[in-house]
C-alpha cells in the first residue's frame, strides 16, 4: 500500500519547511526509520524518516523548496503500484520547482541549495588548502552559482569557517564578469532608467559595497528574502506583542558581588557567567513567587510546577530560545554545563524540538553589546520575559562617599492577564537581592 511523505509538522510554530537535502533518490529501497531527507523548520535542521518500507516511488518538493507543513513532498510504494491518485496532491510551490527540468528527478547531493540560511550545521566540509574547513549550504550554493573554487577561499569564521563575508571579493567580480546588471546608485542614472533585469537569487545576498534588490531594482532600498527563522519570529512576535498587554518594570542591581564570583571562577575547571547567574538567581526567585512562573489559559491562569527558562541566542539570522529544564532543581555548576551544551547545539542547529519549546519563563541578555538596557518581548506560553542590560561602572554614593560600582539593570516585561504591577516589583526586588549576595547557589532542597 502505498505511503505518503508528508512535509512534517514539528513545532506548534511551524507553518512551512525546507527540503535541504534528500537522502534517498528516487527508485531507491527504504526501510521504516530510514532517514529520507534533511528538513529546515524555522528552528533548526532536522532528518525525516520514513514511516513505511518499500520503494521511493516518487520525490515531488526538489531540494530547496519550501513547502506547507503537510503538503506531499513524496510517495513510497511498491515497485508496480499505482500511485497516479496522490500525484495530484503535489504542492504548488514544488510543481513550479520541478518544472525546470522535468526529465532528471533530484538527486542527493552534497551542494544542495538552502537559501535564506547561512548559519546551519557544520558538518558538510569541503577541502581546502590547509586542510578542512566548514562551509555553510548558503555559502557552497553562492560558491556553486557563481563558480567560486571554495579551495581558494579563506574562512575568517570561527575555527576557519567559510561565511559568506568571505566571498565577497569573488562574488563582487563574478556577477561583473557575468554582465550583471548595474546596481550601483550612478550607474542607475547613468542607464537613465531602472534596468529590466534582476540579479540572481544568490546575487540578492549580502554584497559588501552594493545594493541589490528583490524584483525591480531600487537606488533607495534592498529587498532581502525572509529566511524560515525571521518568518518565524515575525509570526510569533506580532503573534505576542498584539494580544497580549506587556508592561515593564526595571531595577538595578549591584553586581560587584557577582563579578567578583565570576572572576574567580575563571581560574577553576567550570567557569561561569552573568547569565548563569541569572539562570540560577532568576529560577531560586520563581521558587518564591511561583505565580511568576505562570502562563495565560484562557479562562484561568496555569502555574507551573516545574522551572523551564528559555534562553535567546543569537545567530547569523534571526535568534532561537533553547530551554534549560527544571533549573529550580538544579546547581548553577549544573545550569552552566547545560546552558554551554545547549548553546553549542542552538548555534550547530542541532536542537530538538522538545530543546527549545514551552519556556515557562525567558530571559535575553544583550549586555555584551554594551546595551544598558532595554525590554524582552514575552513569547507564550511564559508570563514574563527578563531583559539583562550590560554591567557598568558607575559613581555610587557608600557612607557619604562617592564611590565606583557596578551596577546592571534588569527590566521585566510581564503579561498584564497573568502579573500585576506588585507581583512583577515583588519578584523583580526578590531578584536582585539574589543577584547581589550570589553566594551559596547550592541546589534548593525539596521538589523543584
């Protein structure tokens, strides 16, 4: 009988997927549990695994195509059957995708095209001269269109890492070479009209010194096409920001205490930082204000007995919050190798979707980028969202002397249906007082 492959939906946020890569070709026997393809949900990069045996019979949604959660993309069937009745089922997206060349059915490749993503997992290498470097799908799909020797190029990104900033001096040269259209703002009045052609998908990327757009060109603006995580976070953020009514509450904190702890712990075995501290005094203050630690259902409030914090880490485009499970029961040695491990994965895109869901609680810190302060938008099903400022020295008046500390603001951001304005400066005091005598961050005795 035969199966349908279906785009998957794995998160309740995911609308839409990603084909990057397909693992079988069509004609091949799989198995149930075989990974057929590699997919992109707004998160992360996952495998699709066959839930029948029997032959690919057919594969509808070519790689890169972008598909609806559960459109066909694919059928397994056995070698004779009659499959002419789930063909009709093929997504729009993927007809026009195959209509480029209908005689050569996609095959698996090493190459295959991700557009909009150029942070993903490192483990697709190419060769270079010194030896192996990671390069991104996106930048071996620019490499690949516009025929750049990826042997030639130097990675700047970490541990030699290709990123695309790395191609630009190519790509400037090879969309001259191969008569592109003028982009440039004189050579725009210069044409004394806006050229009829468009540059390339991939000449749409980020091209140091030029502008480029989606569909006609423009001297004033650039188009640049949503990746799945920034289609993610649009539908999500206006999702939050609309219905739910934020309001925010900011104290400062005395950090010197703090500081002091995580210089210390430079010199031992498990370092940690401002944001472990803020895990670990952020989940001992929930304990206490339990109604924190909550979320909006309807027609009453749930309180969660168990503390989920989500962390925002940023990437190349866009951010994901990978969660850190149960961190009321947890030591801050304990939430500090979790959150370094998932951090790693967040940054590899290899998250589970169980990693980075159903945060009971959220914090975001740009406080490495020298931002004293600002606010966190709330992401549901959390009540609050904490925003971690950078820390400063600053004048400070000790028994009548004016003195130098460092100080960090923190702003809560706090779902009016669920917090009140006490409740949140209650939970906020609690907080700082935590922040500020950090010591002993032992695990909480009793149920977490």
């Amino acid at each position: 009988m035969a199966s349908r492959i279906i785009m998957p939906k794995l998160t309740d946020s995911m609308e839409e997927g990603v084909v990057v890569k397909w693992r079988k070709s069509e004609g091949d026997h799989v198995d149930s549990g075989d990974v057929l393809a590699e997919i992109e949900t707004d998160k992360a990069v996952m495998d699709l695994e066959a839930f029948a045996s029997g032959t690919l019979r057919k594969i509808l949604a070519v790689e890169g195509t972008t598909v609806p959660s559960g459109a066909l993309i694919g059928v397994i069937a056995e070698p004779a059957e009659d499959i002419q009745g789930l063909l009709k089922e093929v997504p729009e997206p993927a007809k026009k995708a195959a209509a480029v060349d209908p005689t050569h059915p996609p095959q698996a490749r090493q190459d295959a095209p991700f557009p909009g993503l150029e942070a993903v997992k490192e483990e697709a290498m190419v060769s270079t001269e010194q030896g192996e470097a990671t390069a991104s799908p996106r930048v071996r799909t620019l490499a690949r269109e516009h025929g750049i020797d990826l042997k030639k190029v130097k990675g700047s990104g970490p541990s030699g890492r290709i990123v695309e900033r790395d191609l630009s001096p190519f790509l400037t040269s090879a969309v001259s070479s191969q008569s592109a259209v003028p982009i440039g703002k004189d050579q725009i009045k210069q044409a004394g009209q806006i050229p009829a052609r468009t540059p390339t998908r991939a000449a749409r990327g980020k091209i140091v010194g030029e502008k480029v757009a989606e569909g006609p060109l423009n001297a004033e603006a650039e188009d640049v096409p949503l990746s799945q995580i920034r289609k993610a976070i649009a539908r999500i953020t206006t999702q939050s920001k609309a219905p739910i009514p934020h309001f925010y509450i900011t104290a400062d904190v005395d950090m010197g205490e703090a500081m002091r702890m995580v210089e210390e712990s430079k010199s031992s075995r498990s370092s940690i930082s401002i944001n472990h501290l803020v895990i670990t005094a952020s989940a001992r203050a929930l304990r206490l204000h339990p109604g924190i630690n909550a979320s909006f259902a309807g027609d009453k409030i749930r309180i969660w007995r168990r503390i989920d914090i989500g962390i925002a880490v940023a990437l190349e485009d866009g951010l994901i919050v990978p969660v850190v499970r149960d961190c009321g029961s947890k030591s801050l040695t304990e939430i500090a190798e979790e959150e370094r491990a998932l951090v790693k994965r967040t940054r590899n895109r290899e998250l589970k979707p169980e990693e980075y869901t159903a945060a009971t609680f959220l914090i975001s810190n740009l406080g490495t980028y020298d931002i004293d302060n600002f606010i966190a938008v709330i992401l549901p099903p959390a009540a609050a969202a904490l925003a971690i400022g950078s820390v400063r020295d600053v004048p400070v008046v000790r028994n009548e002397r004016v003195d130098v500390g460092r100080r960090m603001k923190i702003t809560l951001s706090c779902d009016h249906r669920v917090i009140d304005g006490v409740a949140g400066a209650k939970f906020l005091q609690t907080l700082k007082q935590e922040l500020e005598h950090p010591l002993p961050f032992l695990p909480p005795q009793g149920g977490g």
